[in-house]
C-alpha cells in the first residue's frame, strides 16, 4: 500500500481550487505553506475532511492579506496567537503560523514561539496528526519526520513524547475520540500513559472538559463515542457524581437516533451527566461548568420533574397532570420526554405537549362573562376549570361548554 502515492488526484476539485488559492498567496507573500494534521491524515486513509489546516512558515500577515485578496473573504475568526479561521463555501479552513509550544504548568494554555514545521509537527498530540504536506514551493511534498505514515499503515493511536498528556490532558479526550471514530485501538503505551497521568484532567478547566465532551457529540456514532468515556472511568474522574459507567451507557441509548440538534444533543448530554444527582450536587455542577442561565432552568426543572415520574404514574386525571407540567419548563418538559426510559411518562408529556398546553375554551373571555353574566374577576378560576374538563374529556363541544358553564355557575356562585 503507498499511502502517499500522487496524493494530489485524492484532493476534491473544492478543495483543489481552495489550495490553489493558497498556494497563489503563498506564492506572492514569499512564505512556506503546508497541509496539516487531519485533513492529510483523512486524506491518506480515503476519508472525507471537510477542513483544511493551513501552516505558514514566514510571514503570515502577508500571506493572510494575499489570501483575502484572491478568495474574496475575511477570517471569520483570528486570535492573538495568529490563527485565523475561514469559511468558504462547505469548507472551514484554518491557518496558522507555525510553531512550538511551552506549557507552564499542566493544563495550561501554551506559550508559543514560531518555528519550523519540523518542530511544529513534534509539538502535536498523535503520531498520526503530525504528517504535513507541503504545498508550496511545489512540487506537492510529504513531511514526515515521525513516521505518522506508518502509524496509519498500522491502524495505531499513539502519542509523541511521554509528556503529551501532561502537557495536554485533553488529549486524553481526543485519544479516545480518535480511536472510536477510525477503529483504531490506542498504543499500549499511551494506554500506560493515560492511565498514569489521569489526574492531570484535574488541572484543566471546566469550559475546556466541557468543550472535549461537546466535540464527541459532532462525531458520526455518538453512541460509541461517548461509550468511550467509561475507558479509564473517565466520566468519575471528571466529576465523582457523574452517573455509574452502566447507567451512563443505558441512557446513550437516545442518541441511536439521531434526530436532534445540535443543541438538543448537548442539553441531553448534560441532563444524562446530571441525572443522579440531588440539588445541591446539581447546584455545584451548573456553576462549576458555567452553565447558561436558561441550560440550568431547564436541568434544574429536569430534576425536578425526575423526582415525579413515579409518583406522576399514580395520578389519573389528565388535569392533575397538565397542571403540574404547567409548573415547568416547556423545554424541560421537552428534554425529558426524551431522555426518561419510561413510556407512560413520555406519553403524558407528549399529550402535553401537543394537545393539553394548547387547550383554549371554545367560547372568549367576553362571551364566558356574557353567559354566565360573572364579573371579570373570577374569569381565570373559571377558565382554569373550563380547560380542565377541556383535557380530562368532558367538553368537546361549543354546546358541551354552553351546559358544563351553566352547571359549574350554579355550582359555584349560586
Ligand atoms: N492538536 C494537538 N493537540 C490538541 C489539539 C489539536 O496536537 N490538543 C493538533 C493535531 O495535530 C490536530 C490539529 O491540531 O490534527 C488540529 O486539531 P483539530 O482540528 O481538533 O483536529 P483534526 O486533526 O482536524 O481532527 P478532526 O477530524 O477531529 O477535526
């Protein structure tokens, strides 16, 4: 097999015309310009990338003004640390300078210094993401100073250097990511140096493990992918209250199908994560993640609405049960048709949902007066009961709620 053999033809005629922009930048601004990381490793096993990441050496300024000038586009993103982000048509496309990197400490963000590609290729976390085709000068050239190819050729996760998930400890996350999505398993020895520098995932942030575990969500079987997570019993170092490896494998269940959004898929990985836990265990978790205030409503009712799920099943009138969901949250509500096991439940939810929230007297707020001739203010009691009766089956006419208001006005103010 000869991964590298004119690995030009393998480039999509996008992404051909993309690198051909580059190279035309390249040209003009004077630098060195490479393809790096995943798109050559998909590139070499057949896979479809739908990145491009661009690494300069030399001047990267020049070579950006260039690149806008002839794509007719603007970084939709840059940083301080020189990496500007485009979107052009169906590609994003990355660009960077490159360099070497020093961690201070563990888990920190690094220090960065320009350098070579050689050097920027060692500073990378898998053997296989650090293989660099070198676009311009031409011709088309495969940097492969540690041997990524061969890594590739054996199906094999396997770090750089001993220090890589000290430096870096998401890239315990990414090792396991990795080695689901391509079916590769993880080296022995990096599976020895996991298990040893573990803890490290304690000095990162709670936005950095959260932004790790999202990014399994964007992966094709998310099922398997998060299945991962009870590797090393990650999801207990991550935090002591997560569910147990068995229940969180049950509850993946969901995402077999693959129905949701985006934002659905990180609002039931959360509702998963937390789905053990008693208030103030929940409390601690949104504020050490830093959860938006309308993601901790919605968990914050989820348990809540948990807590009742057995005791809901014993309630027989549909009222009683629409009356307790108006308590909470729609999407709440929404999050835990899906992800509760229980089929009574969801039912109730769903009628909830689609018919019981909807439910309007047939007759308005003035004709209801007009009937009965009541004052304004007892209206929302009677409408409340209106509904109810609504719900629970007993009015399912103009005229059934001509009779049901005549009763009920006896009844209750006669
Ligand atoms: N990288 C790294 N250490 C990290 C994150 C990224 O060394 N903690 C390097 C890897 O070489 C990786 C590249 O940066 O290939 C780009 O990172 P990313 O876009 O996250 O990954 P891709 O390799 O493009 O893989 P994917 O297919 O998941 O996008």
């Amino acid at each position: 097999m000869n991964l590298h053999k004119d690995i030009k033809s393998k480039f999509n005629s996008d992404e051909q015309e993309l690198l051909n922009y580059a190279e035309l930048a390249a040209k003009k601004s004077y630098v060195k310009l490479y393809l790096v990381g995943g798109p050559v490793r998909d590139l070499l096993l057949g896979n479809v990338s739908h990145d491009l990441d661009l690494l300069i050496e030399g001047e990267i300024d020049l070579f950006i003004a260039e690149f806008n000038k002839i794509t007719h586009s603007e970084p939709i993103r840059s940083s301080q640390f020189k990496t500007f982000k485009y979107k052009i048509n169906d590609y994003e496309i990355d660009i960077a300078l490159a360099r070497t990197e020093i961690y201070q400490f563990p888990g920190s963000l690094p220090d960065i210094t320009p350098g070579s590609i050689t050097k920027d290729l060692y500073r990378r976390d898998f053997t296989i993401n650090a293989i660099a085709l070198q676009i311009f000068p031409k011709p088309y050239k495969i940097i492969d100073p540690i041997n990524g190819i061969e890594e590739v050729r054996n199906k094999i996760i396997k770090i750089i250097h001993e220090k890589s998930f000290q430096d870096d400890p998401t890239r315990i996350f990414r090792a396991l990511r990795y080695s689901t999505r391509l079916n590769f398993p993880i080296d022995k020895n990096t599976s020895t140096l996991i298990n040893r520098d573990i803890n490290y995932l304690n000095t990162l942030s709670a936005k950095r493990i959260i932004n790790e575990l999202f990014k399994y969500l964007t992966e094709k079987d998310i099922y398997k992918s998060l299945s991962s997570l009870t590797k090393y019993d990650l999801l207990h170092i991550i935090d002591r209250n997560f569910p147990t490896n068995e229940n969180f494998v049950k509850h993946l269940n969901i995402f077999k199908e693959q129905i949701f959004s985006i934002t659905d898929k990180e609002l039931i990985l959360l509702a998963i994560l937390s789905s053990t836990m008693n208030t103030n265990k929940l409390n601690n978790f949104i504020s050490r993640f830093s959860l938006s205030k309308r993601i901790s409503r919605i968990l914050i009712d989820l348990n809540k609405i948990n807590k009742k799920i057995s005791y809901i099943s014993f309630m027989k009138r549909p009222s009683s049960i629409a009356n307790l969901f108006d308590k909470y949250d729609v999407e709440a509500l929404r999050i835990a048709s899906i992800v509760t096991g229980n089929k009574k439940f969801t039912e109730h939810i769903n009628n909830y949902l689609n018919i019981w929230a909807k439910i309007k007297p047939y007759n308005n707020g003035d004709e209801i007066i007009e009937m009965i001739s009541i004052d304004k203010t007892k209206l929302s009691l009677i409408i409340e009961k209106l509904r109810n009766a609504q719900i629970n089956g007993k009015i399912n006419s103009k005229s059934d709620e001509k009779i049901f208001l005549e009763k009920l006005n006896k009844q209750l103010f006669k």
